[in-house]
C-alpha cells in the first residue's frame, strides 16, 4: 500500500500490465525455443491478472482512504484501556500500523 499510495493508478496498471505481458512473452519464448508446451500463452491469464489488479487497487484505494477509521476500530488509545474490547498487543499494533499506513 505504501507503493500504490504515491503511484497513479493508471502507472500501477501499465507497470502490472507491461510485467504479465512480458511473463506471457517469456513463457511463448519458452516453448518456441525448447519446443516442449510446458506453458501455454493464453489471453485469458492477462485478463484475469488485470481483473486482480484492478480489485487489488480498488481494495487499496479505498482502505487508505478509511484508513482513520480503521485506526480507531484496531488500536486501544489511552483512556480506552480499562476496556476489555479491543485490545491488542503492542507487537500487533505495530504490525497493522506497518501496513495500513
């Protein structure tokens, strides 16, 4: 998320984009070369690693936007501790902290 944040989402598809295409060019390569069909090139497998990085983007787009809600639902603040819902390690704080922002 910390990548996709201070990228466009229209960079993160082409460079996504560009690296399938490039795995599926490797892969016809392959076979062309060693002339044993250990893999097969098929439009169906961009398509659908496009359709995961759409919804991944999607995902992360609108988990950073909430990104302070999920904050206060995750972490115990201080005048909060006498509580008994909510409460985390402090290890796992740092954690979700570590990936949510």
């Amino acid at each position: 998320m910390r990548i996709l944040k201070d990228m466009s989402v229209k960079k993160v598809f082409i460079t996504c984009l560009i690296i399938d295409i490039g795995i599926e060019f490797t892969q016809m390569m392959t076979n062309i070369i060693t002339r044993i069909p250990s893999h097969m090139v098929d439009i169906d497998d961009i398509i659908l690693n496009m359709t995961g990085v759409l919804l991944a983007l999607l995902v992360a787009k609108v988990t950073y936007k909430f990104k302070d809600y999920f904050l206060d639902i995750l972490f115990v603040y201080p005048d909060q501790r006498n509580t008994t819902h909510g409460k985390i390690s402090k290890r796992s704080q740092e954690i979700l902290a570590m990936l949510i922002l």
